[in-house]
C-alpha cells in the first residue's frame, strides 16, 4: 500500500509500469515544434465527424486504441478507464468510452485532468483494486471556443495573456509488466484561489497553485528542483511560467532550466501566434505522451515532476463575475532499467 509522506504527498509501494501511450492531434499541434512525437496528426479539424464535438469523441477513442495496440493490450483487457476533458459532463470521454464495456471513472480536474486520472490510477493498482488501466483525456480548440468564449464566426480579439486551447489528446496505460518506466509518487493538489478573474489570463489563475503542490512536494518529499532531471507544468503558459518562476525566487528556490511548461512546449508562440500559448486536457496529455514519455525510454531523463494544472471554473461561474480556483496536481516518473 502506498506510504504517506505527508498531508499530500504518497509514495508507491507497487509503483505501477507504464504499459504504453500514444498522441494524437490537429492541424496546428502538426505544426508545432513536437510534431514528430505524436502517433496522430489529423488535417480534419472535425476527423471525418459532422460536429467539433463529435470529432473530440473520435480522437479520443483514436488515442485509446492506439495506446493499446502500442501497449500490445486488448481493451477488453483493462480493468479501468480513467478519462475526461473540458466539455460539460465530460461528454467526449464518456462517449468515446460508451461502447467499450470497460468499467469507467469519469474525471474532471480541468487541464490537470491527465495528472489526477494518473493518479487516482496508481492508487487504484498500488491498492489492488485494478491491474491494468489507461488514464485518458484531451481536449479540441472549436469545442473549448464554443462553449467557454465564443463562436469562432463571432471573431473576437484574442488578448495577449490568452492561450489556445490544444487539439490534442494523450492516453496511458498503466499496470503490472517489465516497463522500464514507472509512476512512484504523487502529490494531490488544493484548491487555491489567487481572486483572478480574468478567463483569459490563465497562467495568473493557475501559477500559485502550482506554487502551492510544487512547495508541498519539495517539504514531504525532502527533495529540492535539483534532484530532477526535469520539472513539467502544465499549462500555464509563458506567463504562468514566469509568474511560477518567480514565486519561487520570492521564496529562496531556483527551479533553472530544468523547468519547463507543456503550454510553451507545444506551440512556436511567434510563428504560430497563440498567445501566451497552449491550454487545455489534451495540451499537458498529449506533450506528456509526444514528448516527456519517449525521451524518458530513451534515457533523455531519469527522474521527472510532472505537474498538471488547471482552472477549476464554467461559463456560467466567469458569466457571474467569481474568480478562478487553480488545482495542481504533481507525479513522479522515473526510468528503473
């Protein structure tokens, strides 16, 4: 069972092997600077589908398949599915897995929904209760722009602290095996409200809870930046990233270079022009899956912090005028050869 290292943070006694994943994005993820790690690219904003949102169901149940058939596994043999992403009840997640017949725990932690369906999936096998399962979200730019802001025909002005929502996906699957990649640790986040209102800043919303889980992992865990090969957030964004780096300054600690931010990561920010840059379920799911996961198995890094965040709000709560709560929740990978 796992050991309790403090208030938040959990260390694996069985630390679940990651069996297999996959990426699958757009058109704008296809010209972005981690276009070769995905397994996906499609030119079709709408995947062959009548409607965006049924198109985000596609590339979803895409993903799944994919990250099994990488993983050698038939869906059939999954324990669980853990999955969501943005859209009210979670409706493409829930329909990408409705005809699977697989037992289903549907997640909604905004953009650090991979973070927490992880999570809850190490538990879940550490425990016992489960063998094999695949943790699943993503998100699309048209289903995101449609139901938090506007319709694309509307045309509005995109503010410079804005990020754009990742048509993308990841999924991984999780469970007993000789994989030199293993999930030993995790960090639950708070919720934490900063009293930012703005829905187009983001980073400023959700960079204090980073702040937050990040000091609490350092504390429980007894380690420092320094004991990391590398330290992911997402998605806070250029901004957020700066805002993260110097909270940390405040408070004696440099995260150096080792840091970096799936939201930066994912987008050339001056030749693509997405703002302050990526967002979204799929942007930290599919940069985990394209990026951080492969360079691990080819030995790029040892030990990673993988640290999702997001924004715990809905239309009608920004509507209202009520400030944006962020979450952040933190695991450690690490390679055991």
């Amino acid at each position: 069972m796992a050991k309790r290292l403090g208030r938040q943070t959990a260390r694996l006694e069985r630390p679940p092997a990651l069996l297999g994943w996959a990426a699958v994005g757009g058109k704008k993820e296809g010209e972005g600077p981690l276009r070769r790690g995905f397994d996906l690219l499609s030119e079709d904003s709408y995947f062959g589908e009548a409607s965006w949102e049924k198109a985000e169901t596609r590339m979803l149940r895409a993903c799944f398949d994919l990250a099994c058939g990488k993983a050698g596994l038939a869906p059939a043999a999954l324990d669980a599915v853990l999955a969501g992403d943005l859209l009210n009840q979670c409706v493409s997640s829930a329909y990408a897995m409705r005809a699977s017949g697989i037992p289903h725990w549907g997640l909604y932690g905004a953009c650090s929904t991979m973070a927490e369906a992880l999570a809850l999936g190490a538990l879940l096998f550490d425990s016992g209760a489960a063998e094999t399962l695949c943790a699943l979200t993503g998100s699309h730019f048209c289903t995101a722009e449609r139901q938090y802001r506007f319709p694309l025909e509307y045309g509005g002005q995109r503010t410079p602290t804005s990020q754009w929502t990742v048509t993308g996906a990841g999924a991984v699957l999780l469970g007993a095996g000789a994989g030199s990649l293993r999930l030993t640790e995790l960090t639950a986040g708070r919720i934490v409200d900063a009293g930012v209102a703005d829905a187009t800043h983001m980073g400023g919303a959700m960079a204090p809870a980073a702040f937050d889980t990040l000091s609490a992992h350092f504390a429980e865990t007894g380690r420092s930046p320094a004991d990391y090969d590398a330290i992911f957030t997402g998605d806070l964004g250029a901004l957020g990233h700066d805002i993260l780096e110097d909270l940390f300054r405040r408070a004696g600690v440099a995260l150096g270079p080792r840091y970096m931010d799936c939201g930066v990561l994912i987008y050339d920010a001056a030749a693509q022009e997405v703002g302050a840059g990526g967002s979204g379920c799929g942007c930290c799911a599919s940069v985990l899956c394209a990026e951080i996961l492969p360079a691990m198995a080819r030995g790029v890094w040892q030990r990673v912090l993988f640290a999702a965040t997001g924004a715990l709000m809905s239309p009608t709560s920004s509507q209202q005028g009520e400030s944006i709560p962020g979450i952040c929740h933190a695991l450690v990978l690490e390679r055991r050869d």
